[in-house]
C-alpha cells in the first residue's frame, strides 16, 4: 500500500491553488463594483430632491394664478401647529376659525416670490379684516430666528404659524412649492387655490369668490 508523507498531504496541485487564486480575485473585483454602485446611487440620492417636497421657490416661469386643487368644494384639513410668537408658542387650530373667512398662505424666508408678496399680504389683511377675514401664514421649514426677521422686517401682524417639510399639514395641502394661498369659506370648505405670489387683482378675485369685497 503506498503512502504519503504529511508534507506531501498537505501540497495542493498548482491548478487548484491558480483557480483558488482566481476564484479569490473575481470576488474582490465583484465586491468592489457593487459598493462603487451603491456609493453611486447614495450620491445620486442626495443630489435629487425628494419628489415629495415643495420647492423653496416658486417657479418664476409659471404663471401665478388660481389652480384647479383637489381639495375645492371639500373640506380644508384641520391642523394644530404652533403660533410664531415672540413670548410663547400657543398652539392653532384651524378649526377654530369656522365661521370666518380664511386665508390661508404657505411661505418660507428664503424664498423671494414669498419676500416680494408679504408687504401686500400685511397691507391687504390691514383692509380686510374688520369684515371677518383671517390670514392665516404657515411658515415652512425655518429657524424661529429667520421666521421672527420675516415678520419683523415686513411689519407682518396677522396670525403665523410653524410648521415643516415633514408635516401632515404640508402633505393634506399638496404644497409643491411656495408661496401658495387656499382661500377657505366660512363653513370651512376649500374655496379655491392661489399659487405663486397674490396681487391686488388676484386677491379681489378671490375674495369676490366668498363674497368678500
């Protein structure tokens, strides 16, 4: 009977070592190519923005003006955000406002259109609001600090509120960028939508609508 010495068992012909070898190579080739995808998709992911987030401005290119929204002729979705106030955050309800008529402005401090349309908003609430108007700004996604500067540098009084990308409120709306208005009625149902920057045409339009003039 032939036998083997302990160094011979332990010797591997030099094919299986060259296939171990490339064996070994491919995997580290393949392991290399799938992280470099992945690298790839996370950079892509990061540059994209998410498609469920509102543009901080709004598209110069659109024509402002009164949409077809979803929501007219329902009811406009109830909220609870807290109000931007110098000394202390007093939760808002929308539903607290039945029985007056709503304007309803989504905004943000970075976004010109929004800078541009403020001082009008302020003016405008100034003339309307003995006749049960009530503007409603729901601020998005910024600091208390750049908040409190809009308000401050636009002389803005009416009722504001904070609120950001991520809340339910922004998602019942559809806003898909800013500044957009909702004009609800006195029974609380969505009269119709304004997007882009209000003017004193737009707004008496609006108005007209809930018989407000």
């Amino acid at each position: 009977m032939k036998t083997h010495s302990r160094a011979e068992e332990n010797v591997e012909p030099a094919g299986t070592t060259q296939r171990s070898h490339t064996r070994r190579l491919i995997i580290f080739v393949a392991v290399i190519i799938i992280n470099a995808g992945l690298l790839a998709a996370l950079g892509l992911a990061l540059l994209t923005p998410a498609s469920n987030q509102p543009d901080t401005h709004f598209d110069s290119v659109t024509q402002p003006g009164n949409i077809n929204s979803p929501l007219i002729g329902k009811p406009a979705p109830d909220f609870t955000l807290q109000a931007l106030n110098e000394n202390n955050a007093t939760a808002v309800h929308l539903t607290n406002f039945k029985g007056k008529t709503v304007v309803l402005n989504f905004w943000q401090s970075s976004c010109d259109p929004c800078n541009t349309e403020a001082p009008f908003m302020q003016k405008t609430w100034a003339q309307v609001q003995s006749k049960g108007v009530v503007f409603i700004g729901v601020d998005v996604q910024d600091t208390s600090n750049s908040a409190h500067a809009f308000l401050h540098k636009y002389g803005i009084t009416y009722l504001n509120v904070a609120a950001n990308l991520n809340n339910a409120t922004i998602n019942n709306y559809g806003i898909t960028g800013f500044p957009e208005t909702y004009f609800i009625d006195k029974t609380g149902i969505v009269a119709s939508e304004w997007i882009g920057p209000l003017n004193t045409e737009g707004m008496q339009s609006e108005l007209t609508k809930l018989a407000i003039k």
